[in-house]
C-alpha cells in the first residue's frame, strides 16, 4: 500500500508552496491553517501571511489585531490566536528556532498531533504518521475499519494503524502522499474507484462499504442562540464596534453591541432590554435591516440574527468612523452585514 500511494502522489500531487521548502515555519503555518480547511480555502490565506510575515520573527512582532485581521474570513480564530503566542513563544524563549522532533513540537500551544507529526516527517524525516480527515477516510475504507473515526478508541486504533505503515525512508512523502490520495481521489462522495491504484485490495470496495466508511458517533445537539446586534448610527455618522471578551466565539474579533437572547425578540422587547437602555440614553429611531434573520452555522451552533440600525444624537459609550470599522477584524458575519450596509449607503 505505501509503495503504491507514494506512486500515486508523484504523478498526480498537488504544486503548494509550502511543499517546496522544508522549513518549519512555512510548514507549520500551512498546517494550521489547513485545519478545518480545504486548501482551496486556505492558500489565498497562506500567501496572505507569508508576504505580511516571512518568518516567525515577523509574525512574533506583529500585533494580534493583525493577525485576526488577516485571519478574517478563515474561522476557527482559536487557531490565529495561538499562531501567534506560539510565534513569540519561540522567537522569545527558543532563538527563533523551531524544536526538531515530535515529542518537542506537541509542547507548542496549537499543536497537536496531527501537526506535530506533519513538521517532524517533512522538515526533520521522522518516521511519525499524520491522522486527519483524508487519512482516517483511506484507512478505514481500505482495511475495512468500522470503530467511529470521532470516539477515543477509534483515534487510537488509526493512529497506530497509520504508524504502522509509515516507513523510515522517505516519511514526509508518504505521509503528504495519503492525505493528497484522501482529498483527491479517495474523497467523501463519489471517489474515484473504477481508476484506483488500491482497489484490488480495498475492503470496503469489496464489500461494498464504500459510502458506510468511515463511521463517525453522532453529532452533538445543535445550540441555538438569537443574536440582536445594535448597529448606532449618529449624527456625525459615527458607530460603535467592541472587541469580544472572554473565551468564547470569535474571541478578540470585533462587534457592534450585542444583545443575546433566549428566543426571537421584536422591536418593543429590544429597547426594553436592558444593554439598548445603557447605550441610547435619548430618543432613537429603530429600523431591521435584515428582514428575513440571518442563521450563521458554526460547527456546534447556530446564531439566529438581526441587524438593527439605531440613528440617535447619543451614545453612551465611545464612537468611531466607518473607515476605523473597516480596519478591524471581524467575525465573516458583521462582514457580511458591512459589506451590504455600506454599499446600500455609498
């Protein structure tokens, strides 16, 4: 099986840049911002960072706001975050030099497994397996693997199932190899089965298990939360954008005041909230932007929400201009709202 993927991956890889080089820096930023992430997505993202920041000493300089400005758009901004703490981490406490072995690069904030080995085998050649989406795919159809993908047995079973494949010769190649064969030709649906190198041998193919592998555990209950965003408009044509505080989503991204509800509120019901009370001491005139709500899925939750324009001669709080609202990061759904607010205006 390796010897034919390896086969495989040099006729058909993918050209990125960060497989032209083995520096770890290049490496461990296409990593994590693939996470999540189809590569499509992610390489305008990759070009972004790497023209902003060349190095890890660039992007330890930089300021997080930045950072989540250049991040905007690729979610998961935990990710962004970390990027850079781990940045200055190793520019302040290890001279700018990446650690070189696999049990030393899961010790950085961010890096898990997954990273953590893609780093060592193609920067450093440690025979250490990858496990991610493409990989668990290819594996379980091959070998016939049934044990959910998502439960703490199943993690375990692949990873050294995995590890048992990877051969000490050339294992940044193999690795890279399989997760380019799951994304391009063994993909979720309709993979390509009539021309594939391992179809002799697949389990699933078969058997005919193709569309049952992998199996993941159900999915946990979706959350739903109603968003009401205040949206002040003043007489010098000045809003109000915060910074989200606290642990939860979008963390150091910015928003206009929010208040959060428990179902869909009317207009009544929002001035007599009381965070609309706090911020608009005198007479406003309300008006819904957005008249149908705008549903925002995240992996855990969906955000129920409104945009509500509110002109008034006060605000109690600080006020800035629309050109310093475009300069900040935010989450894609303010953008979204930016975008269409501002066109209408212009």
């Amino acid at each position: 099986m390796t010897f034919r993927l390896i086969s495989w991956y040099f006729q058909n890889k993918r050209e990125l840049p960060w497989r032209k080089t083995k520096d770890p820096y290049s490496v461990w930023l296409s990593e994590i911002m693939l996470q999540q992430t189809r590569v499509a997505q992610g390489l305008p993202y990759f070009l972004k960072f790497t023209e902003a920041f060349p190095t890890v000493f660039d992007l330890a300089k930089a300021d997080e706001t930045e950072v989540l400005k250049l991040w905007q758009g690729l979610g998961y901004y935990s990710r962004a975050r970390n990027l850079h703490f781990t940045a200055k981490f190793i520019v302040e406490e290890l001279n700018g030099v990446f650690p070189k072995a696999y049990k030393e690069l899961l010790k950085l904030k961010g890096v898990g497994d997954y990273t953590a080995s893609a780093i060592a085998s193609i920067c450093y050649n440690e025979p250490v397996a990858v496990v991610d989406g493409n990989v668990y795919r290819v594996l379980s159809r091959y070998f016939g693997v049934d044990t959910p993908i998502n439960s703490t047995k199943g993690v375990k079973e692949f990873k050294e199932l995995a590890q048992s494949l990877i051969g000490v010769s050339q294992p940044g190649t193999y690795n890279q190899a399989i997760m380019d064969f799951g994304a391009l030709h063994c993909k979720p649906q309709n993979p390509l089965c009539n021309e594939c190198p391992l179809a002799n041998s697949c389990v699933a193919l078969a058997k005919n298990q193709i569309k049952e592998l992998p199996v993941k555990e159900k999915k946990i209950k979706i959350k739903k939360r109603y968003f009401n965003y205040l949206v002040p408009v003043t007489e010098s044509n000045e809003t109000v954008l915060q910074e989200r505080k606290g642990r939860g989503i979008w963390q150091g991204l910015y928003q206009f005041p929010l208040v959060e509800t428990h179902k869909k509120i009317n207009e009544e019901e929002l001035v007599e909230s009381e965070q609309f009370v706090k911020l608009f001491p005198k007479e406003t005139t309300i008006s819904l932007f957005n008249n149908e709500d705008i549903v925002h899925k995240l992996s855990h939750q969906h955000l129920i929400t409104k945009f509500w324009i509110v002109k008034t001669t006060d605000v109690n709080t600080k006020t800035m201009d629309w050109t310093a609202v475009k300069k900040r990061p935010v989450p894609v759904l303010i953008n979204k709202f930016l975008e269409e607010y501002l066109n209408k205006e212009s």
